[in-house]
C-alpha cells in the first residue's frame, strides 16, 4: 500500500509541544475523506515542508472535518546532493505549472521565475503574489507524491538582470542555448566539478534573445546545448535537470 502523505503549512513541532491531535485544513481534510476515502484509524504521514516527516493517524470528526494524531519526528530527508536554482523563463499557465511540479519531483533546490524580452508572461505586480502561492502549491503537492520533505523555495518573479544577481557565488552557471558548441556534459564534467551550487539558466518560449545571452555570459553563465534539437521551454529544463542528476546526482 502506498504512503499517504500530506502537506500542512502551519510548522508541525509547536504542535508537539502543545498537543498531538492537529486538525486539518478544509483542503486537506476534504482530500483525505472525498478524494483518497480514508477511514478513521487510516496512518498516514504529514510534513510542513521544513524538513524530516511526522506518522500520524487519521481521526474523523463529521461534517467533513478530521483531525490527525501525531507520532514522533522522523529526520528522513530524500534531497538531491546537488544545489541546483533553476532560473526559468516565465511561460504561460500550465506549462509553468508543469515545470514547477517536475523540477520539484527532480529534486531542485530553488527556482527562479524570469522575465524576459520574449516572455509571453510579463510581471504584474497585482498578480505576482496570487502566481507565486499557486507555484508554491503546485511544489507542495509534487513533494507530497515524489517523498521529498523539504519543499524547494520559489522566488517571486525577477527581471533577467537581478534573477541573474541573486546566483550566489560560487557557482557552477549554466544558460541552455541550441547553438553552443559545448554540451552539457562536457560543461558539467566529473562530479568532483559539481561540488558547488549549480544555477540554470532557460530562456521562455522565445527564447532568450542575443542581448540576454550576452549578458548572461557577462555574469558568468556558460553557454550549453543538450543535443541536435530545440525542445520547449517546459521541456528544456526538465531534459537538463534529468541529465544533471544522471551525471553528478542522485541518478547517477
């Protein structure tokens, strides 16, 4: 039987220290009852994101309401040894959704949402925090169904220019670009070269434009290709983040 886990924002530890049984959050507690139909007594686990899992069981309240009982703390982490911030090119709807829950399967530590000349996202102050909670709830149920404990942290969307300011040094950085002559293994090497952070840069479904590249390689970013052909922006990333923890990670 597979492992019914759940995601709880609220920190979990205080809720140790105060009392064991947590009730759970309209959303939760209406996809164990009406989507999963848990029983009363039903274990399942909860994590808050911030690193290790609780065992609980299930309790039903009525209405539609339950509470969960709380075991002790179990410190299981299922992270990637790299450090990799995944700066990607603002795309539209779904295909955003899509990167955000599979670089988290992929074990990223950080994505950046950027904007850039040929985005067909642009930044919109009044939506930027609506977008960023939905990204952080896509990641959130991706954790809850790949094993990862800790949740990946979502910046709000940056222009090019401070998304590529906020890498921190040092750091191994890479920008995708179809007409590079050095691929991505070779960029990479031997995983004695990835023993630092790890930044990738994807352009949006345009592309980066020549301006962009320019000033990424100006900060350090190394032009890379992933083979003959040039995949989406949604697929771009996701190829490249595969093929990093095929080289150095922990798919190797």
């Amino acid at each position: 039987m597979r492992d019914i886990r759940v995601y709880l924002e609220a920190p979990l530890a205080s809720a140790l220290v105060s009392a064991r049984k947590l009730a759970l959050p309209a959303p939760a507690a209406q996809h164990v009852l009406k989507v999963l139909r848990l029983r009363s007594g039903a274990a399942i686990t909860i994590f808050d994101g911030q690193g290790g899992e609780y065992r609980a069981r299930l309790e039903l309240a009525g209405r539609g309401e339950a509470w969960v009982e709380l075991a002790a703390h179990l410190p299981i982490e299922r992270e990637s040894p790299l450090h990799i911030t995944l700066l990607q090119g603002l795309a539209r709807g779904e295909r955003m959704d899509w990167v955000m829950q599979k670089a988290t399967e992929l074990g990223v530590q950080r994505i950046v949402p950027v904007s850039t000349a040929r985005s067909v996202v642009q930044l919109d102050a009044d939506r930027d925090d609506k977008r960023s909670a939905h990204w952080r709830a896509v990641a959130a149920a991706a954790c809850e169904q790949c094993g990862r404990n800790t949740l990946p942290t979502i910046d709000p969307p940056l222009k090019l220019a401070a998304a590529l300011q906020a890498v921190a040094h040092p750091t191994l950085r890479l920008v995708l670009n179809p007409e590079s002559a050095v691929t991505l293994g070779a960029a990479v090497g031997s995983q004695a070269a990835v023993n630092r952070p790890i930044a990738l840069l994807v352009g949006p479904e345009g592309g980066l434009d020549d301006n962009e590249l320019a000033l990424a390689e100006h900060s350090g970013f190394q032009g890379v290709r992933l083979g003959p052909r040039i995949l989406r922006t949604e697929t771009a990333g996701i190829a490249a983040l595969a093929a990093l923890q095929c080289l150095a990670g922990d798919l190797a």
